[in-house]
C-alpha cells in the first residue's frame, strides 16, 4: 500500500508547496522510511554473555595473592566472589562508590587469607588484579563463533560492548580474546560516569551511536544490570543463559527473549532483525 500511496504524497506535495528544498526534504523522509530497512544494533553485556569473567578473575586473584605471600585456594576465590558479587550489586543501587568496591573486596580477602590489613594498599592491588586480568581474557565456549556469525549473516549489524567494570580490565580482556575485531563501540561504565541499569547509562550510548532506540536490543545474563537496564530504558531484551524461575523474571523485567545457547541466541536475534525490515 505505501509504495502505490507514496508517489501521489510526493506530487501533491510539489503541487501545494512547489519550493524544492521542501520537496526533496519530502522525498529523503519518504524515501528511507518506506524503501530503506532500518540497520538493527545488539547491546551486549561483556561478562559471563560473551566472556568467562570467572576463569580471568580467579586467575588474576591467584596471580595477586601469592604476589603478596597469602595462600590461594577454591575456598579463598568462592569467598571472593560472593564479595565482589555483593559489593557490585550495592554500587548498582548505588549505596556506594567504585572505590567502596574496589578497596573493600580486598581488605575483606586479605583479612581471610590472615594477612595484614594495616599495611595494605588496596587500591595498589585492586590495580594490579586488574591488570592482570586483563591480559587474560578467557571467552566463552562457542562465543567468538556466534559473534562471527551475526556479523557474516546478518547484514549491516551493529555489535557494540555496553558493560559495568574498569575500562582496562574490560578493554583488555575484549583484546586478548580477539573479539574487539568484531564491535562497533564499547560503553564502559567507568568511562561513562554511569553504570547500568541506570537509564542514564543508555542516554549516553544513545547520544553516540545516533540510532533509534527500537532498532536496538540488550543481551545479557544478568537480571539486576542487563534486564534491568533494558526495561529502564524502555528497550528490547534477551536474557542469556537464564536460570531460576524464567517466567516470573521474565515478567517482572519485562523481558522479551530468552536464549539457553548461542544458537538459540542467534535464530533469536536473526528473527528480531528480520522485524525491523532487515535482510538477515
């Protein structure tokens, strides 16, 4: 219907306003809205969705503590990360600071590990753990080749990185793992001056990118950042690798997909392409 429609817009617009400058402006608007397929942008999270966080982590955490004489253990890196886990999801409702996160996981750490807090410079080997994960980027099983996949199959995709985390931490894990090859962007929140879900972490990617918020979609694992984020910011969502009760979370995020693997993942996203008009 619009391209029989669409040419008598454009003559009866020359008739009543015969200025060409309106005309033409008439003609683009017309022309990229009715023959033009609007390009689809994937927002993925980094962490546990395309890399394994907790392979580079525990590495880095053994390189750290035995650098400073304290035991290593699975025990040790258990306690760890349910601290940093913590730690992070406090920072997300923001009851405190990057540097609440980064200083009190390992004052807590090295107290268990029966080291001496009173000389510690937790901010010294906060930066060393993160240097050293980053250049131990650990991917996950089978994502390098779904990411080579939505670029190879799904023409004129935008993959861009939207991530929590230290910027070098995340930047040099992405490129030892060779999957920044792949991505148009990355928005870091410590770059940003925002952290997902805050709405105002997408506002900025948004103001970057200059592409219409329902040509984009988030996917990600976790529900507090990623699905939160999403439904803040009144975007389409994937949840990757969902567990727990899926339908209920589903629900109450307002969560428009959900993928098991990455073909599950891939066929979802080939599928919300082809929505937007696209050739995938």
């Amino acid at each position: 219907m619009c391209l029989i429609i669409t040419p008598f817009i454009f003559l009866y617009n020359f008739l009543i306003f015969p200025d060409a400058d309106f005309f033409m402006l008439t003609f683009h608007f017309s022309f990229v809205k009715v023959f033009l397929p609007m390009k689809c942008n994937f927002l993925f999270d980094l962490d546990q969705t395309l890399l394994d966080f907790h392979a580079s982590e525990r590495k880095a955490l053994e390189i750290v503590l035995r650098n400073n004489s304290l035991p290593f253990s699975d025990d040790i890196y258990s306690a760890f990360k349910e601290c940093n886990k913590s730690l992070w999801l406090k920072l997300e409702k923001k009851e405190i600071s990057r540097t609440d996160v980064f200083t009190n996981r390992f004052k807590y750490i090295f107290e268990k590990c029966g080291g001496d807090v009173s000389t510690l410079d937790a901010l010294k080997v906060n930066s060393d753990f993160i240097k050293t994960m980053a250049v131990n980027g650990v991917l996950l099983d089978g994502s390098y080749e779904f990411v080579e996949r939505l670029k190879r199959e799904i023409e004129g995709c935008k993959i861009y990185i939207v991530s929590n985390g230290a910027t070098v931490n995340a930047m040099g894990r992405l490129k030892s793992s060779g999957l920044d090859k792949f991505m148009d962007g990355f928005f870091i929140s410590e770059d940003m001056g925002a952290a997902k879900p805050d709405p105002a972490f997408f506002d900025i990617v948004f103001d970057r990118i200059k592409q219409p918020r329902e040509s984009c979609i988030v996917i990600g694992d976790s529900l507090s950042s990623d699905m939160l984020g999403a439904k803040n910011a009144s975007l389409s969502s994937v949840w990757f690798m969902p567990e727990g009760d899926v339908e209920s979370a589903m629900r109450e995020y307002d969560i428009d997909f959900s993928a098991g693997s990455y073909d599950e993942l891939f066929y979802v996203l080939k599928n919300w392409a082809n929505g937007l008009g696209g050739k995938a």
